[in-house]
C-alpha cells in the first residue's frame, strides 16, 4: 500500500482558486452548536476559519460562488448549525425549513387520510 503524505507547505485555499477559479463572492459565517461542533471539527477543510468558542459551539467562516452554493453546505447540517452572515443567506434557509416543513406536513396528512 502506497501512503500519501501531504506536503507541509500545501495551501489548499491556494490550490482551489488556481485550479477552479470560479470567483468567491459570497463571504458566509456559521455558529455549530456544541451538539453539532464535531461535524464542524470532521469537516475543517471547508473553513477559512474555525474558532471553537468557550459553550463548545464553533464558529467557522468560508467563502463561495453563491447563496445557492452556500444553502447546499448549511442544509446538509440541519439543526447543528446556524447561520450568522450574510442575511440573505439567513433568509433563503429559513425559506427554505419552511418549505421542508410544508412539504412533510403535505406528505402526512395524505397518508393519514388513506
């Protein structure tokens, strides 16, 4: 077996923005509450910073092409996460917890009604 050992030196912010050079135009913060602060731990290569606070929550931040971009990576954690920055962002979640929550409401009273 072959090992792969990652150059001290690499900087993969750097790597990314030669190799996909798609422009970074939505700066994003999040709060992981300490229910959820391992994923953010697990996953600290998705962050330009990690600051894990005092409660056990972490706060992160990244940047990304989109709003669109950024709801797809906070989605993903559910309810371990909150949104901080930007508001649009903020609003498009929970937009978007409305509509989950509707669609499932939708979903069980037409199974209660069979």
């Amino acid at each position: 077996d072959e090992v792969f050992e990652r150059s001290p030196d690499f900087d993969d912010q750097a790597y990314l923005k030669k190799n996909y050079p798609r422009e970074l135009q939505v700066s994003v913060k999040l709060l992981f509450l300490a229910d959820g602060a391992q994923a953010a731990l697990d996953d600290r290569h998705y962050w330009e910073t990690l600051d894990i606070q005092q409660d056990g929550s972490v706060e992160v931040s990244f940047s990304t092409v989109s709003v669109e971009a950024a709801m797809r990576i906070v989605m993903g954690y559910g309810s371990r996460v909150i949104v901080l920055e930007p508001e649009e962002l903020i609003n498009e979640v929970f937009n978007q917890a409305r509509a989950i929550e509707a669609r499932y409401q939708s979903l069980s009273a037409s199974q209660n009604s069979e």
